[in-house]
C-alpha cells in the first residue's frame, strides 16, 4: 500500500543507531495494519499478552507479571536505544551526554521510588535489617575487577548484556555469540568463585547508604552525586553538532525515531520500582547464570560447595529445576518485544556474522560472564538496580566498568584492534 490509498502512512525508517546516516536512502517503512511487519510485531505482542493472562489465571502472578515487565523492557530498551556502552561511547567519542544523561534519568526516578517502597516496608533504616531481595552487595576488589572485567568486555563485544538480547531482535551478528561468551564466563566465574570468595569476599562490608544517612540523607546524598556527574557531563563541549532528527509526525516519533534518553530512562526508573515491588529487581543475569552453572554441574567442572554464593545479594545464580523462572520468562519476553519494535521501525536486519563478530562476541562475552558472575550481576543488576536500592556496590561496580571500557577503548584503538565507529 502506498500513502495515496489513504490508509498507510510511508516513514522513513533510520539507520541502526536511530539516526539517519549522511547521504543514506533509507528504506520506506509503511505503519500500514496490512503491512506484514506490522502484523508479525501485532502478533508477538498479543501472544505475550495472551501468555501473561494465562498465567496470571493459572495463579502464577511472579511469571505473569515477568512477562508483562520484560515486554516493557525490551521496547524500551529498543526504541531508546538504551545501550550503557553506547551512551558512554557516544560521550567518549563525541563528548555527546545526551545518552548518559538519560541513564541519570533512570537512576533518579528509581532511586525516588525505592525510597516510597522501602519506607513503607521499613520505616526505620537504621535498625542495621536490610530491606527484603533488594541488591545490596558486599564492597571488596572482587567488585572493581569485576567492573573492570565487565566493562572491558562491553568495550570488545559493542553491548552490555542488556543490549545484546534487544540486539536479537534486530538481527545481530554479534549477539548470539557474545551470549554463548557470557554463557561460558559464568562457568569460568563459578570455576574461580571459591578462593576469590574465600580471600577477598566473605569479610567484605556490605554497605547500604540509608542505615548510615537514613533515608533523607541518602536519598540527598544520592542526587548531589547525579547533579555534579549531569553538571559534568554538560561542561565537555561537544565534539560534532550532530542531532537526531526532530519530527512532527507522532507514528513517526513512537514507531520509527529514536525516543529521547531521558523518555528511556524516566521509563526505566519507573519500571525498576514496580519490579522490585511486585517480583524482583531489575536484572537480565540470573538465568543465564542459573543454566550455565546447572551445564557447569553437569559437566563436572565445578567443586562440590559454591561458598557462600547462595547467601548474598543480586542476580544470583541458584540452581533451580523449574521449566523458566521469573528471571527467564522477563528475558524471553524481552528479547520477543525488542523483535516486535525493531520490526516495526524497520531496524531488524539480520546479516551474516563475520570472523570479527565471532571473535569479539566471544571474547567479550566472556568477560561479561565472569564480570556479572563475580560482582553478582551486570549494569542492570548490580548497576542500576543496586544504586536505586542505595548499595554501594553499586556504586563502585558503576565506577569500575566505565574505567574498564575507557581503559579498553583507548588500548584497543591505540593497538588498532579496536575500530572506532
């Protein structure tokens, strides 16, 4: 169909960082309801819904509600192009904050709403009690080599963990090895767990900013602490005076354009507080993990005794037999609804993996593995969920993967085996 029978509207569908490439033709992209993209993404979604309802009927409310959260996730991430490694880059390379600045976003409106939950749950936090499954992790080195590790292997691989299961949704080359990498980093982790436990982790203070500032003070301790990165980030002139393309058309700005940061990460905020409240917080790692330590098992390569793994805070890796844990069905629902968006904005375009992509993949996934196995979870976990929690792990976990990306971008390209693009 085309825009004269008045029933399609033609949109010009953007290149795969949401930005229109210079001199490009890109192709048309109608929001046409016969349209078959459209009614495959029409279709994806009505099944998740469908799915979630079953559930829900079913009595399970933990998976239902997985289902209807990770969907949220995956178009969010999606549209905005929520990708942790992106936003820095683009700060990196262009000195461009605009991404960062939405991660800010995010981490405000969490912090906000952590704050209403856990004072309804615990009104007093100075009683030395943590509030309940929030990601409150121990601060020792094994948290800054874990940041380091991680964000080395954003760095090599081009994504955070996050960003590669939305990027199988758009075909990505590089995402289902950087996955199978991950994969394989957890069972490295597991393999090393128990003298890196044993040395550095089990005295090491868990530390949660409101038993010592009380909510107030953590809360205002928190905000300081954005307002002076927000103010930093904004000093840095930028590099390009490049800009996303503004648009009139509303189908256009919700289907096609790349949403604003700060739409992403208020979004974000948002959405980590209900999980946390209703299911779980935030984090994409726990079943990855969980499969990979059951085939690690299996394989008998892990010892007897995981010390103390099972009894500390995050996106733990706990064996369990159920077909797909609450952890699961939010991946799977995330990966499904980031298909069903880049569908409809014309982004998925799947293309045949090169040596580089396989070699990067893997190799950064690795890293990725062992970095969210070790500091108990990746950017969403221990990163994002952590600091809205108000740990400071997560924190310093934040600190060590920007160094860590830093660090590897400027070495790889300073060697020529990384590329900037």
């Amino acid at each position: 169909m085309t825009p004269a029978d008045g029933n399609a509207r033609t949109l010009r569908a953007p290149s795969q960082n949401g930005s229109q490439t210079p001199g490009e033709s890109p192709a048309s992209v109608s929001l046409s309801p016969e349209q078959p993209a459209v009614l495959a993404a029409l279709a994806i979604v009505l099944v998740l819904g469908a799915v979630a309802f079953v559930l829900h009927v079913q009595g399970h409310a933990a998976l239902s509600l997985s289902v209807v959260f990770g969907s949220v996730f995956g178009i969010v991430l999606q549209r905005s192009r929520f990708c942790f490694f992106c936003m820095f880059r683009d700060w990196y390379d262009e000195r461009d904050p605009r991404g960062l600045l939405g991660l800010l976003v995010a981490l405000a409106v969490g912090i906000l709403g952590y704050t209403v939950v856990f004072g309804a749950w615990l009104p007093d936090a100075m009683t030395g009690r943590l509030p309940p499954d929030a990601f409150i992790g121990p601060v020792s080195v094994a948290l800054v080599a874990a940041g380091l590790a991680f964000g080395a292997g954003m760095a090599i691989s081009g994504s955070c963990v996050s960003a590669h299961l939305y990027r199988l949704g758009e075909g990505s080359p590089t995402a289902p090895f950087a996955l199978i990498g991950t994969f394989a980093g957890f069972a490295l982790g597991f393999y090393t767990w128990n003298p890196i436990y044993l040395s550095v982790v089990a005295d090491a203070p868990v530390v949660w900013l409101p038993r010592w500032l009380g909510y107030a003070g953590a809360t205002l301790a928190a905000f300081a602490a954005l307002i002076l990165i927000a103010y930093a980030l904004t000093r840095t002139p930028r590099k390009t005076g490049k800009s996303e393309p503004a648009s009139s058309d509303f189908l256009a700005s919700l289907f096609i354009h790349r949403w604003p940061a700060w739409i992403g990460g208020a979004i974000i905020g948002a959405l980590g507080t209900a999980s946390y409240f209703r299911v779980a917080p935030l984090g994409v790692t726990a079943e990855i993990g969980s499969r990979a330590r059951q085939a690690a098992t299996a394989a008998g390569i892990l010892p007897d005794r995981l010390e103390g793994l099972d009894t500390l805070r995050g996106c733990i890796a706990v064996a369990r037999d159920a077909l797909l844990s609450p952890n699961g069905a939010f991946v799977v629902a995330l990966i499904a609804a980031s298909f069903a968006a880049a569908l409809v904005a014309g982004q998925f375009r799947p293309s045949r993996p090169r040596a580089g992509h396989i070699f990067r993949g893997l190799i950064g996934g690795v890293l990725l593995g062992w970095g969210a196995m070790t500091g108990l979870g990746c950017t969403v976990g221990t990163l994002l969920s952590g600091i809205m929690a108000g740990a400071l792990s997560g924190w310093i976990f934040g600190a060590a993967v920007f160094a860590g990306i830093s660090a590897t971008l400027w070495a790889g390209r300073y060697s020529g085996l990384l590329a900037r693009t």
